[in-house]
C-alpha cells in the first residue's frame, strides 16, 4: 500500500494540477482573442457578477495576495476595463468597478465556459457535482491548516 501511495497517479494533487494545466491550455487561444490572462478573466468575472469589489474582497474570492492582485489591477485599469478609487469613508479600502469596456467582453467571454462544457465529455450536471466536490475539498485543506 505505501509503495501505491508514492505513485505520481495516485496523487490527487497531480491529478488537479495536470487538468488546470490542460483547462489553461484550452482557455489560452479564448482568451488571447479578449487580450486577457487567466487571472484578468476571474477578476472580471466577479465583476460582471457584482459590477464592483474592493480588492479585499477580491484577494478573498481569488485567493490571490494583494501583492500579485494590485499590479494586475492597475494593467486592468490601464487598459480601460476598470477603474479602481478609495473609499470616501475609509482611504484604506480600494473599490474596483468595471467599466463599459470591461463590461462589452462579457459577452464575447461567453464562449468559454461552454469549451470547458463541450471538450469535457461530461454533462452539466456532473461538472456541478465535480466542481463541488473539489470546492468541499479545498474547503477541508484550507481549515485543515
């Protein structure tokens, strides 16, 4: 059993690793047509869901320190697709709202979850249950902690 263990297969997190390596791949070409990393993408995804964040919050949601969120918000607002300010009650906190820009590439971006949907070979439903069931999982690591 411990020799099964020390297999690169039965590592689980090899397995979610190499599958984000290929759903990176897959998104690339998609998202070099919007002129959007990865990461730009799941900014303005909770954009277009909550038309604006602080960047707290975003550095919550993403999991990504303010430190690599911060540059890539002002790449972001350089290019028209968000504008960052300070709250008027509290200096310390950063709003970032999307723009008209930012919000046009919404429905150009619509195609990508249904590439992940399509190159798959599962239904909707069992995409639900996975996704899930890896978000229950890093749940568990992340109190685990």
């Amino acid at each position: 059993m411990d020799q099964e263990r020390l297999t690169l297969d039965s590592h689980l997190c090899f397995s979610l690793y190499a599958c984000s390596r290929a759903i990176f791949r897959m998104y690339r070409p998609l998202l070099d047509e919007l002129n959007l990393t990865y990461p730009q993408y799941l900014v303005l995804l909770v954009l277009w869901d909550r038309q604006e964040s602080s960047i707290k919050e975003l550095s919550h949601l993403l999991t990504l320190d303010s430190g690599t969120l911060t540059p890539m918000l002002k790449r972001m607002e350089s290019s028209g697709l968000l504008v960052r300010s300070r709250s008027v009650d509290d200096e310390r906190i950063v709003t970032v709202q999307i723009t008209d820009k930012g919000r046009e590439l919404q429905s150009r971006a619509e195609c990508i979850p249904a590439s992940l949907i399509e190159s798959s070979g599962l239904e909707l439903q069992q995409l639900g249950a996975l996704n899930e069931t890896i978000r229950t999982l890093m749940d568990s690591v992340e109190n685990h902690r």
